[in-house]
C-alpha cells in the first residue's frame, strides 16, 4: 500500500505503477470486448443490406407488369445471376442448378450489395414464383415450392460472411461461398450446413401476399374510378355473394363479387354463360331462306327486314343464353368473342310468330361493337354490317329460324342463313357483358390469374335512402377507428386460416360477409392474424 505521505519520487514510481496496472487491465479487456461486439454490429450491418435485397425483390414482382411484361400479372421475381455481374438468368431450374445463384443486383436495379466481409450476395429462388417458365394462375393462394425452417418461402439471400477454411472462393460455384442447401424434391426445403456463418433473409408467403394485394386493390381501383367517370359516376352491378362464381350480375346489387369478362376461358366454362334481354334487328338482301309446311303463313318480307309491315312495333325482344370465349395460348384476351342464342315469341291476329336465332360476336371489322350507353350501363350494341365476311367463316354464323301457328293450326318453318352474297345488316342492342379486359377496362392478367374471383365490391349512393358505407379499422396498438363517409371499397380475401381449415379458399371473414349482404353493418379493418385476414382499401370518400 502505498502512503499519502511517503517520498515524493516514490509516489510518483506508484503512479507510474498503477498506470502500468490499468493499462494492463485495459489490454486485456479491449480484445474480449471487440469479440463481443464486432460480430452483433457485422450481425446489423448485414442486416440492413438483406432487408434492402429482399425490399428490391418485392417491389420488382409488385411491379412486374410494368418494369417487365405487361401481359402478366404481379408476383414474378427474376431468376438468380450466373456470375458477379448481377444480370438474372433468362430461365432457371431446380433440375439444372440455376435457382441458387448470385443476387440478380442489376436486374433489380440497386447497387451491387455486399455484406461487411466484402462478398456479394446469393440468392435462391422458388419455381412456383419464377419468371421464366412462368405458371399461371399466381395469386395470394399461390403456395411457395420452396421451404425454410417448417416455413413456405418464395425466395431467399443469403450474405456469405467470411471464407470458411475450406472455401476458395474462385469461381460461382455455390458450395464455395455459401453453406445454404436444398434438399429433397417437389418443394424443397432450404438447409444449413455446418459449420457455418451465413446470413439469411427470406421472403415468406405472407410478406409477398400483403404486397401483391395492395398492388392488385389499388389497379383494381384505378379501373373502377375509370369505369365510373365514363358512365356519369356509377359502378358496375354486382354478383350477389352467395351466388356461384361466374355469376351474372344482378341490377341494384351494390355489395358482391366483380362480373368480368372471362378472357381467355372455354365457352363450355360455366363462367363464361351469362343472359341477356336483347332487341334484334335485321336486313338481309341476298340470305339463304330454305322453308316447309305452310309457306302461306310466311311473311317473307319479315324474314328479310325485321321490324316489317307483318309485324308491327320496333325490334324484336328476345331472351338470349350468351358464351364468351377465347382464343387458348394467347397472351392477349379477344375485344369480343361471344355466341348467343336468342328465342322470342310475337303474338299477332292470325296466330303467332317463334323466332330462335343464333350469332356469334368477332372482334374485326365485320362486327362493331358500341357501348355502352349512359342509360344501359352494362349492355352493348353489335352491328354486323359486312354478312359476307361471316358466311365465308365456317365457325361464325347468324342462323335464324321463324316458326309461325295460325288459329287453325296450320305451321310454317324457315330457316334464313347468310351466304357469301348476302348484304344487310343485323343488329343486336342489348348484348349483356361484364368488365372487359379486352375493351382496356381493367388488365387481362387480373381475370387469367384468378384475382378478381378474390376480391369484393361494395358501393353506395351516400343519400338518404341508402347511406354511406361504415368501416371499423383496428390499428396495430388495438384502438379502433370509426368512418361512415365512404362510397366505395374493395375487399381482398387471402388464403384459408388455420382457425376455419373446412372454409373454402378464398373465403371471406364473417364480418366481411355480413358487411356485403347487408349495407347496414359495418365493414371490418384489422392487422392479419390468426382469425381475421381480409384486406379493406377504400377509393371513394363522400366529399
């Protein structure tokens, strides 16, 4: 111990001492605190660079139509790169190796991202989200071919660390820079081998679902806003949600799913049948008539000119079953391509008049369609003015047949089809349709991916007969929030929750159908959980 009194030169060798001492101690302490805090600051600093790949990675699949193709849909990411460069292969595969790869840094537009060794980036890619060869459908029910920790991903990066000992590190080939594997076949799971110091961030289901259904309400929104200012502020009418997808829409109905234009479907699809109240009319000069029984009854003049002398009034009103249809393969959903088949009865002094006609909607230049209208929002006109052009198409037709009864019983048939010299016209006012794709009323990629069967419609006239909408949003702290000023919003429903498996997919929650059905109840806005995950986005405020 050292003495406040003793010599002054021996106190100044104790403090010379005691610094030796402290210095020592800090010596000694400094290296095993950098050891500590050296690998939780890289752990950070590695952390910021992978949360900015994975946010490049979503804003490019939510941004796929227009950074890339616009025949497709959002949800596409692009395949790894072969080498430092960062340019995404032009296809990949798990059978050729080329879903684990470098990060496709240029592609994606960023810079090239490296973690705090120096190395850059890897990246490993599911097939169900790839971008070539693409699947369709993909949408919010799409599950991820790729699994990591018991959970489905979409994609991963991977920041390499340091070299291990055995890894040279000289070329591309994975296993020199990374310690991440994928085992098994059909949805393999990413692994880690050991030892190891990989840094992963994944992109889980979830995580791409809420951004790919933001993007899809708000396109969604954009059209609707559109459809409504060319038709004098109104939204289309709706499918009840009980009824069967597909559905026609129903007049008054302002809470269901969307009707839309089944682009690129089978006329044999039960979601492509629709009815429609039709007026037809007609001039044929030069048509086939082929005609049995009593041809007395016939008025050939009508069969020729429809309204005519025999028959009194405007166009003929019909009850039509109508089909649209596609071209498959094609990239591009046809303006129109429909068939319909129309039958009426006209009753007159002498007896009574059956027409059945069949016809076929082409989107070229024999066939304009017009519409709609301001007063027939959801009709369309189709005016066939080049017959010929239809007789010389063996898959097109207009074919109608007249039967006509007098009071005595007597019966007369024709049948009256186009040739290659018939000229006329033949219209048709009436021709029900629900949201075109091919008319540039919303993106075809919405109908071929199955979006618009995911989401709901709800609108209201904001007056005293029919109030606003009402929506309660719960924010993330629990607090809830009140509006009753909204005319119009989109529900989005995402995939079965584990709390009602038995729910058939893309089922909406309880309070969601409850708010459709009924435009008193309110609609519900609350974070995903276990027992809730719709999503709301409003686009009309009353002003």
């Amino acid at each position: 111990m050292v003495s406040v009194n003793a010599h002054p030169r021996a106190r100044g060798i104790a403090a010379i001492v005691l610094l030796l001492f402290l210095t020592a101690g800090a010596a000694l302490l400094v290296p095993r605190l950098a050891v500590t805090t050296r690998p939780a600051a890289y752990a950070e600093a590695d952390a910021v660079v992978l949360a900015a790949a994975r946010d490049a990675l979503i804003g490019y699949a939510v941004a796929y139509p227009e950074r890339v193709n616009a025949a497709y849909g959002p949800g596409y990411l692009p395949c790894p790169a072969r080498d430092h460069r960062g340019i995404a292969g032009p296809a990949c595969a798990r059978s050729t190796g080329t879903t684990v790869g470098r990060f496709p840094w240029h592609t994606l537009r960023v810079n090239d991202l490296r973690d705090r060794s120096g190395a850059g980036l890897w990246y490993v890619l599911a097939e169900s989200h790839r971008y070539n060869p693409k699947r369709e459908p993909l949408n919010a029910l799409t599950l991820p071919s790729l699994r990591h920790a018991g959970e489905a991903i979409v994609a991963a990066v991977i920041a390499p660390g340091a070299p291990l000992a055995y890894q040279r590190r000289r070329g591309d080939d994975p296993g020199e820079w990374i310690e991440m594997r994928l085992e098994g076949t059909g949805r393999p799971v990413l692994t880690r081998s050991l030892p190891s110091n990989d840094r992963v961030q994944t992109i889980d289901a979830a995580a791409l679902r809420r951004a790919l259904e933001q993007r899809v309400l708000g396109t969604l929104a954009v059209a609707l806003n559109d459809y409504a200012r060319a038709h004098g502020g109104r939204l289309p009418w709706l499918v009840p949600l009980d009824a069967p997808l597909g559905s026609a829409p129903r007049v008054g109905v302002r809470g269901g799913r969307l009707s839309v234009h089944p682009a690129l479907l089978p006329a044999a699809s039960d979601m492509s049948r629709y009815e429609s109240s039709l007026a037809l009319s007609w001039h044929l000069d030069g048509a086939q008539v082929l005609s049995r029984g009593d041809a007395a009854l016939l008025a050939r003049a009508c069969l020729a000119r429809l309204p005519c002398a025999g028959m009194p009034g405007g166009p003929l009103l019909a009850s039509a079953e109508c089909a649209w249809w596609g071209v498959p393969g094609s990239l591009r959903p046809p303006a129109d391509h429909a068939r319909c088949t129309a039958s009426a009865r006209h009753r007159h002094a002498g007896g009574e008049i059956e027409y059945r006609v069949r016809f076929a909607v082409v989107a070229d230049d024999a066939a304009i369609v017009a519409g709609p209208s301001a007063t027939r929002l959801r009709t369309r006109t189709l005016h066939v003015t080049r017959l010929a052009a239809h007789a010389r198409a063996p898959d097109l037709e207009i074919v109608i047949d007249v039967t006509v009864h007098d009071t005595a019983g007597a019966t007369g048939h024709a049948r009256v089809t186009l040739t290659p010299r018939t000229r006329g016209k033949f219209v048709v006012a009436g021709l029900r349709y629900a949201l075109d794709a091919g008319a540039g009323e919303l993106p075809a990629w919405l109908v071929r991916n199955e979006w618009v069967d995911q989401v709901a419609l709800a609108h209201a006239a904001c007056d005293a007969a029919e109030p606003c909408l009402a929506l309660l949003a719960t924010d993330t702290d629990g607090q809830r929030h009140e509006r009753r000023d909204i005319t119009a919003l989109l529900v989005s429903t995402g995939p079965p929750l584990a709390s009602r498996a038995a729910a058939h997919a893309g089922a909406f929650e309880a309070a969601t159908r409850d708010a459709l059905r009924d435009p008193r109840q309110a609609f519900l806005d609350a974070p995903p959980g276990a027992d809730f995950n719709d999503r709301v986005h409003v686009f009309g405020v009353r002003p």
